[in-house]
C-alpha cells in the first residue's frame, strides 16, 4: 500500500478540443481537464524531490460521521457529514484542516491495471481516493473544489494480498459482493432498464506534469534499497 496527497489547484475547465482525446466517461464538458496542475500523473522515483520540510500528515477520522454508500455512475462513493471538524486532516503540506467528505475507488477489468495514477509508469489493480475540502478558507465542498487549495485527496494503491479486515467490512454493505476487488467489477455503469455494462477502466487518462515538482517527504533512494531488499515470507502481502 503506497500513499499519496494531491492539493488542488482551479477547477476543471472545459475545452472541447480535449474531448476526443479522454476516456468516455469523462467526455462532459464540466469533467474535462484543461488546467496545468491536474490529476493524474505518472510519479517517477527518481525525478521527485526530496522535502526535509514536509511535516508528517496527521489523519483523525470519526467513523460516525459515515453517512451512506452509493453508486454515482462511475464509481461508488462513502459519504461522511462534514459540518464539523470530526473527520479531518492537517500537517504535510498543507496549511489548514480539511473536513472528510467522501472516498471512493477506482479499479480495472483486470488486475494488470485500475489506478489512475501510475509510479514509474506502473499500474497497480486499484487505487483508493479519500477527498477532503478546506473548510478554513470555504463554506462549503461545492465552493472549494472550484478554487486553489480547496481540496486536498489522499491517493492509496492498492495491490493483491491476504485478507483486509477493515476493507471487508465496506465491501459486505455492497449487495452480493463478498470479495473485494474482484467483485467490485460487478458492479454497473448503467441504471435499471438499460443495457448492462459493466463498472470497470474507470479511472482517468494520465495528465503531464507540466512545470510542477513531485515533492516526497522520504528520499527516492531509499525507496529503491527497500524494493530491491528480500521481504520475509511473512510481511510480502500488502493490502
């Protein structure tokens, strides 16, 4: 499991020169890309920037805020109530609390690929997002996912690997799916009366990184001494 903080910037604009070019599910105009600092993006080891700075991310979620979970057409969402700072994030980079307001994931057909970001150019099966709104600068998450720094989302990749005590509990409120990722995919694009087709590739294309820095709170190199180190038996299986 690998975890990443992205700290947004405008808002989505739309252009329709971009619009042959994406995934069909992002082809309306309020969804297409057109900024220079967007999501996602391949992260390559060894060209991101070791930040002595980057204070430790400090996560304090409040499982009664956890309001519902729901199928929105491409996804599906865990809602949480977010009036209050019950369910909140603060440190790393960023400069205030930002509030929980959903997560969700994104997964493939297969297991070769599912994340929408990549890591030198590597897919993993799935990738988790948990979407935070700065409730400092903002009334409410409509208005700050519009602005500079209004959202904050942690990005978890997820691999293979034994049983997820904590992950199963999401997955048995999902009717008839008891196994996790491989089951996610029988859930469906379309409503009740339309042909079926089925909740898979629904991840976004990559976007270049344009003139930005992947700023990391650990150096590259030791990264890389850890992933070529032999694992014991017992510590291999990642959720």
């Amino acid at each position: 499991m690998t975890l990443t903080l992205s700290v947004t910037s405008n808002g989505l604009r739309a252009e329709k020169a971009l619009r042959k070019a994406v995934h069909p599910l992002w082809e309306s105009v309020d969804l297409v890309p057109a900024g220079e600092r967007q999501s996602p993006i391949n992260i390559r080891w060894r060209d991101s920037v070791y930040d002595p700075g980057l204070k430790p991310l400090t996560i304090s979620y409040d499982p009664t805020t956890c309001l519902h979970v729901w199928n929105n057409g491409y996804s599906f969402l865990v809602e949480f109530e977010d009036s209050t700072d019950k369910s909140v994030i603060e440190g790393g980079p960023l400069e205030h609390n930002y509030r929980l307001k959903q997560f969700h994931f994104h997964w493939g057909a297969i297991d070769a690929w599912g994340s929408e970001h990549t890591v030198d150019s590597k897919c993993y099966p799935a990738e988790l997002h948990l979407v935070h709104w700065n409730a400092v600068k903002f009334e409410n998450f409509e208005d700050a996912a519009l602005e500079e720094n209004g959202l904050a989302v942690i990005g978890v990749f997820l691999k293979l690997g034994k049983h997820h005590k904590e992950l199963q509990k999401l997955v048995d409120t999902l009717p008839s799916i008891k196994h996790k990722l491989e089951q996610f995919r029988t859930l469906l694009f379309t409503s009740e009366g339309e042909k079926e087709k089925r909740m898979v590739d629904n991840f976004r294309p990559l976007q270049p990184l344009m003139n930005r820095t992947v700023r990391s709170s650990f150096r590259h190199d030791y990264v890389l001494n850890i992933q070529a180190k032999p694992q014991p038996s017992t510590s291999q299986a990642t959720p």
